[in-house]
C-alpha cells in the first residue's frame, strides 16, 4: 500500500551471533509456562534442555557423571517452535518500545535472520528510522543474553523511480557497527533484488546458472557407467 503511495522502502538486516546455543534455556521453560503449556510438557522440556547428565559403563569401570545438555539445536524439527517461544515477549516488548517512541518500523524475522524495514519519501528520514530502531533493539537483544552481530549488517533501498539515484550510506559507527553502503544489488536468503524492486537480476542469474548445468550435462554424455552385476 505504502509503494503505491510513491514512498520508498529501506532495508536494514542483521544477524544474531551463535544465536540456538545463547538461549536461555530457563527463561524458556518460563514462556512455557506463560503460554499454558501442561505441567507434563514444560517438567519433560525442562529436563530435556537443561541439566542432563551420564555415566558410561564398561564391565566393572563406571566413570563420574558427565553434563549432556542437549539444548536447541539449529537442524532439530522442534527449533522453530522454541525459537517463536523465545521471541515471543521480546517481539512484545519490542513492539511497544518502538510504538513509545514513536518509531514506525517493521520487523521480519526468519530464524537467526532479521529485517528492519522503513518506508518514507525520503531515504535519509528512513536511515534515521532505522539507527533508531537498530540501536533499541541492540539494547534489548544484549538484555535478553543475545549478541547481534554487527559486522553482519546490510543496508538496501527500493525506489519506483526509474532514474539513477545515489542513496545515502547508514553509519552505525556511534552504536558499535560499521558504516552501511548501499548496494546495486542485494543477495538476501537465496534472492538477489535489485534496487527497483524487481526480480531481473535473479532470473538473469539462475537462467545462467541453469544454462551452466545443461552444458555440463553435455559434457557427460558420452561418459558410461559401470555395469552393475545381475541381481
């Protein structure tokens, strides 16, 4: 709705540092109770993620107790729902602190991977929108025993307009990151956009990619498998 009304749109992304083995696995077991979980479900998490121990036998040996966390991992089925478990009162808090403040961002998260987004006619007003932002919820991650990695950081605008633009870089110096220079084309989870809000860049780049394949597949043509013996 806002691109309709001709303004344009700023991206901030940034990461969260060894962000599954930093979760606090006791403030978890909390959310858990928080959101009405039977008892039996939060004592079984409780004592799946934290303070699990063995002893190894072999025949008369029997070693000491050794510490077997198995905590959340980034492969395991069940970590996306520990993951929403997690962020949900911090996405909370969050929300109000930027409403308080009066900062109108958006944020999208996919896993470890989070999106600022600002939307204005002007892109030094969005780049002010999202220092802001970024530094509230720097603060607010490190309360929560998160680090944001800030070297990790990008910054991308999008514009409807169809001449050449040169948007302003995002400094982040003051807060502990680095100076954010725009790129002309931005790789984000698997798509490349480019700054007009259009996907030619990525075709152009997996139509060349597919082209690549098929001629490797050319190569092998000739090549002849092994037989494989009778059954």
């Amino acid at each position: 709705m806002k691109w309709v009304k001709n303004l344009s749109t700023s991206i901030l992304t940034f990461n969260i540092a060894q962000f599954f083995p930093s979760l606090n696995y006791h403030l978890l077991t909390l959310i858990l109770g928080k959101a009405d979980f039977d008892s039996c479900v939060i004592k079984f998490f409780s004592n799946y993620l934290v303070g699990r121990k063995t002893q190894y036998f072999w025949n008369s040996f029997s070693s000491s107790y050794f510490n077997v966390n198995v905590g959340v991992g980034q492969d395991s089925a069940i970590s996306p729902i520990f993951l929403a478990l997690h962020l949900a009162p911090f996405l909370h808090i969050l929300e109000n602190q930027l409403k308080n403040l009066n900062i109108p961002v958006s944020i999208l998260s996919f896993v470890d991977d989070r999106l600022l987004v600002a939307q204005s006619k002007s892109f030094h007003f969005s780049n002010s929108l999202l220092f802001c932002s970024y530094n509230v919820i720097s603060n607010l991650f490190s309360k929560f025993g998160l680090l944001v990695k800030h070297l990790k950081a990008e910054v991308f605008h999008f514009t409807r307009s169809h001449s050449t633009f040169n948007p302003p870089s995002l400094n982040l110096s003051s807060i502990g990151g680095p100076i954010l220079h725009p790129k002309e084309f931005w790789k984000y989870l698997g798509f490349i956009f480019d700054k007009k809000l259009s996907f030619c860049q990525h075709i152009n780049f997996y139509f060349n990619k597919a082209i690549l394949t098929v001629k490797c597949m050319k190569i092998l043509e000739n090549s002849v498998s092994p037989e494989m013996p009778p059954l």
